[in-house]
C-alpha cells in the first residue's frame, strides 16, 4: 500500500468506516474465462471500506496523480466496455464490476464481514484531476452513484484531522504543523 492510500484510508476510518486495504478478489477460472481474460491475475482492490449504520461497502479506487495531468473524464466516457481494459476498469466495464462484486461479497460473507443485506458502492479518490474535466466527471460519477474525492475533499477532510486530539500518525502530525502555522501566519 501507497502512502496516499494509507492517507485516504485514515480519512475514511475518520468518516466512520472500518477499512481494508489492497483486498485481493478470489476470481476463479470460470469468472476469468467469462470475462475473456483466463489468465489475469487477482484483481486487487485499492480500499475496501464498511460503514455498519449503513451496511455498506465502499470500494475505492485511489490515484494520487499529483505530478501529472490528474485523472482525466476521457477515461470515463464508456461505461459500457465489454472488455477489461484501462486503469478504471472495475468503473468502466459493468461485468467486471459485477463480477468483482459478486465474489467479494460471497468472500467477506464467508469470514463475517458482510450478510444478504450488504451493500457496494463504487468510489475514486483523485488527489489531481485534469481541472478542465471535473465538472464533467462528478457530473458522471453522481450519475452512477459513485463517490468522487477530489483534491478539494481530500485536502478538506485532511484539514479536519487537526481538531483531532494528539495522534502519533504522520498524517495528523502534519496537518497539525501546516494547519498551526498557517494561523500563527496571518496574525
């Protein structure tokens, strides 16, 4: 796991969600063959998170990109795709998705973390997104009822981390510098 999932991780762990993180997804070779790739491997998702008030899954998917052009609405525009393709595909093709989701549900099922009743939610956490493209984006990502962290979320949320009390966490540790020196800077 990467640092910037481990900083969306404590986010969402302070949103109320249990998380874990880099879930690999038990496909057997009959889900491999339907969905025309026999020998991919495991998929692997980024952050699976579990709100128990809601009894619900979030499964997130984490870019960072933030030394580039950031995640950009093209690679959104076919939510359709019949074939495994890209860096979105659990977003972009459906029976993926479906696929994925059926079997993490049974796995999590299996050890007691999830019943009948649970259900998923799909969500990309960008800490850059091509400036152009975000209107668009949250306008596609609202339409499928997904999650979108933006870098303005994400860079909010982290801010709340200062109220928090004393945390020997990196994260906390930081903001609670920045955030300081920020208001002893405009006095």
């Amino acid at each position: 796991m990467d640092n910037f999932e481990a900083l969306i991780r404590l986010l969402l762990e302070e949103d109320g969600y249990w998380t874990l993180g880099s879930v690999k997804v038990n496909l057997s070779k009959f889900y491999k063959k339907e969905l025309s790739k026999p020998s991919m491997p495991r998929p692997e998702l980024d952050i699976v998170a579990y709100k128990q008030s809601k009894n619900e899954l979030l499964v997130m998917e984490v870019k960072s990109y933030l030394d580039s052009y950031g995640v950009r609405v093209k690679d959104f525009e076919n939510l359709n795709q019949e074939i495994t393709n890209g860096v979105y595909k659990t977003l972009t093709c459906p029976k993926y998705r479906e696929t994925v989701e059926r079997v993490l549900l049974s796995d999590l099922r299996k050890k007691g973390f999830a019943d009948n009743k649970t259900t998923i939610r799909w969500g990309l956490a960008a800490g850059n997104i091509y400036s152009k493209d975000e209107i668009d984006l949250r306008r596609i990502f609202d339409g499928q009822n997904w999650q979108l962290w933006g870098p303005n979320e994400i860079a909010q949320k982290a801010r709340n981390l200062a109220s928090l009390g004393y945390e020997n966490d990196p994260f906390i540790i930081m903001i609670k510098i920045l955030e300081r020196n920020e208001k002893a800077s405009t006095k």
